[in-house]
C-alpha cells in the first residue's frame, strides 16, 4: 500500500483528536510563562504540538516514541550489518508505525520515481557565480523545483481542509525524491567538475545522494543513510523546523516552507555549527600539529572561551547530556574509521571540552551534539566543510515534511503569538511582586 493510502485511513481519527484538543480540553491550562523566556528565546515554552519526534532532555531524540538505537535496530536494511533504508524511516515518521521491508521499498520506489533534477533547476544553480555558500544554491534550488509542485494549483482551483494534506505529502514525496539529486549536483558544480550525475535506479535514497556525489564506496553510501536518519527530525521547535512550520502555517506550500526552514539552518548557532564544528577540531590539530594531547586541548578550549567565542559542537537548547546521535556517529567511526587522526582529535576534544565548558560554567549542557563528531566522518570521505549543513539540511526534509503533512492534516491554523513592549512587562512584574 502506498504511503498517501495507509495515511488517508489514519488521518480522520487524528483530526478528531486534535479537535477535542481545541474544543473540549482548550481551556485547560498546561504551562506558566515566564519573562525570561518572554526575552530568552522562549526557551522551554510548551507551545507547540507534533507527535513525529520528542526530545528527551537525557535520552535524546525519539522518533515517534523510538530512540535511535532502536530504530537503528528496527528498520528495513539492504543487506545485514547495513544502516536502514532512509525509505523505512520516512514511513515511520510518517505514519508513525514501524515499517515492513515492503513498505520502507515503496517509499524508495516512489522517491526512484521522482529523482530526477528537472533541467530548470540545473539551469537555476549553474546561473550564479560558483562562489555562492552551497546553503544559498540549495535554498534557491527548492524555490526552483515549486513549479512542479501540486498543493499551490490544487488549493487555487478549490480544496477543503480536510484535504489539504494530501496534496502536501505529493509535494513532499516531490522534494524529497529530488533533493539528493539536487544537494549532489550543488557539490559538483562548486567544488568538482561540475556535470551532473544521473541517479542509479539500482539504489536506495542514501546510496544514490553517495553515488550522485561521485563518491562510489560501500562505506560511504552506508554513512550516507545513517547520516540522514539521524539527521531526520528533532521536534518542530527548533529553529528551521519551527520556521517551516510558521511558513506552511499561512498555506505556503512545502517548496516555500522547507527553502525558509533552510535559510535558518543556515544560521552558525544552527545548522552552520557542524562545519564550525569540525574547523575548529582542525585548528586545534593544526595548531599543535597532529592529534593534540589533553592539555593542549584544554589550552585550546580556553582560548576560544576566552576570545568571547562559542565551542561549536557542544551544548544544546534541550539536550542535557550527550547526544545519542553523536554517540551513532562516534560507534560508526570506531568501526570504520579508527585510526583517523581527526577522529582522535575529537576524541580527545571528548575527554576535555564538558569538563573545560563545566569550570566555565555558563553552559547548561557541557556535553556534545551531533555536530561535534558529523564532520569527522564527511571530511574523512573528502567532502567540503562548507557542504556539511546541505547534508544536514537533505536528512531534515524527512523531518519537517512530515511535521508539515501532519499539520496540514490536522488543519493547524496559521501561527500568530501575541508581543507585548518591555513597559508592560516591568508592569505585568511590578503587578506580579504586590
Ligand atoms: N561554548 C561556549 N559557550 C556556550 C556553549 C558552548 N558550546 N554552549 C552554551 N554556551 C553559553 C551560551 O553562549 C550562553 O552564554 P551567554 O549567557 O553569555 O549568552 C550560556 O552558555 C547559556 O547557554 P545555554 O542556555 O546553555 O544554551 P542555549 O540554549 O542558549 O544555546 C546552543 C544552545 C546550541 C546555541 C549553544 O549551546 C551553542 O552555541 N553551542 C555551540 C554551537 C553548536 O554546537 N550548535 C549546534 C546545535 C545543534 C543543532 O543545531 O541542533
């Protein structure tokens, strides 16, 4: 069964639960807001609703109620003792229930269907000078791919609301067939010879971004899935998914919305921390020349604190202890890459920065992200730094298409939270402390 068929059966039974949400327990209060996170970010706030990921502040990501090692575990793979289908993910996310090797296959089976980069968008990326930040080609890329898309036609000749979904996860299957295809090409026209590589209908979603690059290796095309898988979701409160969402909020489709989502993971506090990540891993092998040793590393760390810079690659808004991505990335490592001098690096930037970032003590979460150990892995294959958040960007399509199907299908309705000036706050504080 195809995946718009499994989800047209679920999809009434969740627009009844939301709108009991919104009609019979709305008025139940959930949560007290307070001034710091009025002016800090609104960090903590409980203020929106998704049911594809959760984060847990010390287990980590759980896609829709599964950590990463089970999921790791449970999906479809090619072969035994390879990472899963991206497809089986996808259908997870989606539907939220583990899937059969049959259906993560058609998932695959229908992004092979539409992985071919139109020439538009080819024409799109090789019409600006090769110098542009790969983030911005790959922004104008998805911008470039709407006019195929079905949700902006389908909703001007007369949809309901009910059935704005469908036409979203058309669109969805669209861009995520297409965006390897497109991440790939991007790579080759800035830093190789610049011809496209056609997608190999043999491959799955993760094997063919690996040979699009040019990057023909067994290791890599199993990095390749694992990589997008752990990407994939990480709620809708961070700051690319929840801009997708505000976008998709005013019925921009998922061209629209995913491009705006990518224009924040650009961002260096973001999505731009993983190429951060890894210079900075670099710097310190330079600096030292070769693996450093722990006191380097300290003195290292304490030089960038005290330049009044952040350590990219650790901490976290949610997080409060080590990622459990990161901790994927660093067993895959073990594995395939041990003797990795950078790898080393980082191990020992592993050993050193919690300890660096607790005396500091301004950090709430001393431990690393995802972004601490990801690059390790690509520049270990040869990929550009600067690359690094494009592939963050291609595994988080996963993510937010699916928050943004769901949205829709639940009919969430367009974004509008209330600002107040910083007068009525000192007033609401006086009122408050009477
Ligand atoms: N190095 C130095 N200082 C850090 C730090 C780090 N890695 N992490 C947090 N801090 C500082 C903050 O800058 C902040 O300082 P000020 O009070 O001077 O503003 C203080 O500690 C408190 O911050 P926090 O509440 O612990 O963290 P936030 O929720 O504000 O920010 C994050 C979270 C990720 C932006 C921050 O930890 C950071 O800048 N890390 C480095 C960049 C990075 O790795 N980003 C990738 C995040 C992963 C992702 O995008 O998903």
């Amino acid at each position: 069964m195809l995946l718009k068929d499994f989800l047209a059966q679920r999809v009434p039974e969740w627009q009844a639960r939301v709108r009991k949400l919104a009609k019979e327990l709305g008025e139940i209060p959930i949560d007290t807001v307070h001034i710091r996170q009025v002016v800090g970010g609104m960090r903590g706030l409980k203020v929106l609703v998704t049911d594809i990921s959760y984060v847990d502040p010390y287990k980590g990501i759980h896609f829709r109620g599964y950590t990463i090692p089970e999921v790791l575990e449970a999906l479809p793979k090619p072969h035994e003792g390879a990472m899963p289908y991206v497809g089986g993910l996808y259908w997870l996310l989606m539907t939220g229930e583990l899937p059969t090797a049959e259906q993560a296959l058609s998932v695959e089976d229908e992004w092979k269907a539409r992985m071919s980069l139109p020439e538009a968008v080819v024409a799109a990326i090789r019409s600006m000078p090769k110098e542009t930040h790969p983030m911005t080609l790959f922004s104008m890329g998805i911008l470039a791919m709407r006019n195929d898309g079905v949700f902006a036609p389908k909703y001007a000749a007369g949809l309901k609301k009910t059935e704005l979904w469908g036409p979203t996860l058309e669109d969805a299957l669209l861009l995520t067939g297409r965006l390897p295809a497109l991440a790939a090409f991007i790579y080759r026209y800035k830093y190789g010879d610049g011809t496209l590589i056609e997608p190999n209908p043999d491959l799955d979603w993760g094997a063919n971004f690996a040979h699009m690059m040019g990057i023909d290796d067994e290791i890599y095309r199993d990095l390749s899935r694992l990589y997008f898988i752990l990407h994939s979701d990480h709620e809708v409160g961070n700051a690319s998914a929840h801009t997708a969402h505000l976008v998709n909020s005013t019925l921009a489709d998922v061209f629209y919305a995913f491009s705006a989502g990518m224009n924040a993971l650009a961002g260096p506090l973001h999505g731009l921390a993983n190429q951060n990540a890894l210079r900075w891993l670099m710097g310190a092998y330079d600096k030292y020349g070769g693996v450093p040793t722990k006191e380097q590393m300290e003195a290292y760390s304490w030089d960038t604190l005290n330049a009044g810079r952040v350590i990219p690659g650790f901490g976290h808004a949610v997080l409060r202890a080590t990622d459990p991505r990161y901790t994927a990335f660093y067993q895959f490592a073990e594995q395939h890459l041990p003797e990795s001098e950078l790898f080393r690096t980082a191990q020992v930037a592993y050993e050193v920065v919690p300890k660096v970032l607790q005396e500091q003590g301004k950090a709430k979460n001393p431990w690393p992200n995802v972004d601490a150990m990801s690059g390790v892995l690509q520049k270990h294959f040869g990929v550009e730094p600067e690359f690094y958040t494009v592939l963050f960007g291609l595994g988080r399509s996963l993510g937010i298409t699916s928050h943004l199907t769901w949205a829709r299908a639940v009919g969430l309705p367009i974004e509008r939270p209330k600002s107040v000036t910083t007068d009525m706050l000192f007033e609401m504080a006086e009122a408050a402390s009477k």
